[in-house]
C-alpha cells in the first residue's frame, strides 16, 4: 500500500477492525518513511456480469432503486427497502462467488420482495421474467396462491383486501 503523503511503496498495518456491519476491515497503517499513519478499508469485490457481458461492482443502491420502481404507490417504506438492498447483497456474497450474473441478482431479490409486498413481487417479476401476457401474470398469481405461508391483511395474492373480487395486477411500464 503506497503511503498517501510520500508516495513509499510499502507501509506496516499497525491495527485491524471489522465494520460494524461485518462487511469489510479497517486497517490502520503507518509509513515506515515518513512514520504518518493512515486508514484504509478493506472490502471484498463482488462483480455482477450484465446481459451485454460488461461487468460491474454490484450495488446495493441499484438494487433498492429498481426495487423502488416497483414500489411505487405501495406502502413500502425507504428503511424497508434499505432492509431488502441488505438481505439480497448478504444473499449473493453468501453464494461465496466473486462474480454474478443479472440473472442471480434478480433471483436474490424475489424472496425478499415476496416477503415485502406482493403486488410490488408481481410488477418486478412481469419485468425480470419478461411476461408477455397476461396468463404469465395469472400463471404467477397462482403460484402465489399456492404457497401455504400465512401473509398480513391485503396480501391476498391479488385480492384488493374487500370481500369483492381479484385486482387485476398493474405491470410496471416505462413511465413509473
């Protein structure tokens, strides 16, 4: 590690910490040329490789952002999806690979948008699986149904909540 202030190639880490979060160290240096200390923080690179074939650091702020969109006009609160940006990144850096595809990143966020709120599960999954009808969106809301796991009031897997009938599922469109 170069030292900061007299460009010396090497440097003598005095002191190591993990963050609070667990997901890097703080290393404490000092320069044995100009004996100046200095702090760097260590991270584990994780690379996502897109549908292109470019690779990219992952981000959670990507992630939370197309979460967001999904989202939008639900009752999802921002710390909610700081709480899912967490679950999916803790998700794929458990996988223990240093590099994902789009695809894996997308299967690390249905479960925690499942969880989180289904109408919002439906308009990112008409998206991420590409639903090109609307028997891919009643195809989906059947598998919902099915799933035996007892969910709050107004998750009814399209149900608006009511005693009337199914909600017809919005998808997401360019504009939200």
């Amino acid at each position: 590690m170069h030292c900061p202030f007299c460009r010396h190639p090497d440097s003598r880490v005095v002191d190591s910490r993990t963050t609070d979060d667990g997901t890097a160290i703080r290393r404490r240096r000092q320069c044995p040329d100009c004996s100046r200390r200095f702090t760097t923080i260590e991270t584990a690179s994780l690379m996502v490789i897109k549908r292109s074939g470019v690779t990219e650091p992952f981000s959670r702020n990507k992630v939370i952002a197309g979460v967001r969109k999904a989202c939008q006009g639900r009752p999802v609160t921002e710390d909610a999806l700081a709480k899912l940006g967490q679950r999916v990144e803790e998700a794929v850096r458990a996988t223990g690979s240093a590099e994902l595809s789009t695809h894996d990143v997308g299967l690390a966020i249905l479960g925690p948008l499942q969880e989180l709120d289904l109408v919002a599960y439906l308009r990112f999954a008409s998206v991420y699986r590409a639903f090109d009808s609307l028997e891919d969106f009643e195809a989906a809301i059947a598998e919902l149904r099915e799933q035996p796991e007892e969910r709050p009031p107004g998750q009814d897997c399209g149900t608006d909540g009511e005693a009337g009938g199914p909600a017809v599922p919005v998808p997401a469109t360019a504009a939200d």
